[in-house]
C-alpha cells in the first residue's frame, strides 16, 4: 500500500476533527484515526530512537531514551491498571 501524502494525511485528520467536533462520528472512524495518528508518531520517535540507539552507541542515556519511548507506547495500549508500567523505575 503506497504512503499517503501529507496532504492526504492532513486532509483526512481535519475530516477526522470535523466528524468528531460535529458529533458525527457514528462508526468512530475519526477516533480511530486520530488514535492511530498519534500512536503512528511515537511509534516513529521509537523508531529514531532505536536506530540511533543501534547505530551510535550503547550508552546508558539513550537506553533510557529508548526505554521511555517503549513504555509511552505501552501506555497507550493499557486503559484501565493499577500499574501500567512497562519498566521498572531507575
């Protein structure tokens, strides 16, 4: 499947804003949308962190890094827990 354009991605996000802020998102597409956009850009900063954590060093800040990128995904998947971290507190 090709990448959509930025401004495909942009057009289809204001539609998604629109549905939501007009109560007329009956199927949730927009909610699910703007989810998944968000989810997409920490995905994204995982994967920058990843990289350059691989490529670059194993130094113990950029494990924090990478870790803190882990667990902001993490937490997005859990609802409702008492305790929803994916690692342990340094």
């Amino acid at each position: 499947m090709k990448k959509p354009s930025r401004e495909e991605m942009e057009q289809a996000v204001q539609l998604a804003e629109a549905l939501r802020e007009k109560g007329k998102d009956q199927y949730k597409l927009g909610y699910v949308l703007l989810y998944l956009q968000e989810r997409n850009k920490i995905l994204e900063d995982l994967r920058k962190k990843a990289e350059y954590y691989v490529r670059f060093g194993m130094g113990e800040q950029e494990l924090r890094n990478l870790r803190l990128a882990l667990e902001k995904i993490h937490d997005m998947d859990v609802e409702e827990a008492d305790d929803s971290s994916f690692f342990a507190r340094e």
